[in-house]
C-alpha cells in the first residue's frame, strides 16, 4: 500500500500585487514510504481569479500549472497528469 501526506504551511505574507509576486506560497513535504519530496504551491491572484502553480524543489521543476478550488473551509488543488 501507497500512502501519501502532504503537510503544507504558510511560506510567505499575503498581499503581494505585482503580477508575477504569489499573493500566496504554501510550502511543505510531499511523504510517499521512505520519500520526501519538498514543494510548493504558489498563488496568484488577478483580478478576483487565482491561479496556482506548483513547485517541486529538490527535483528542479517550476510553474507546473494547476487549478484551485474552495468549498468552505476545504480548499482543492488539482494537478493535471503529465504525459
């Protein structure tokens, strides 16, 4: 059996505007058996609409696109297969 946690957290203020500064990165550890993986997911906001793009450090890849979704409390970030 696969079992995988992420345990995200709070990595920068809020509040950035520029368009290409996050207005939020939320940072943590992708645990998958005895591997870790660091990453982050790093949210910007345009006009009312965010966007999220997905950071996986220790591997070197940057600005993965992937989608967000709130439902209350809960929040969803989807990330498309790549091929």
């Amino acid at each position: 059996m696969l079992v995988l946690a992420v345990v995200l957290f709070p990595a920068l203020d809020r509040g950035a505007t520029a368009e290409d500064e996050p207005s939020e990165v939320w940072a943590g550890t992708l645990k998958a058996g005895p591997q870790e993986i660091p990453m982050q997911f790093r949210v910007f906001e345009t006009n009312g609409n965010r966007s999220v793009k997905l950071d996986v450090i220790s591997q070197g890849v940057k600005g993965l696109p992937a989608t967000i979704k709130h439902d209350g409390a809960n929040v969803t970030i989807e990330i498309k297969v790549i091929e």
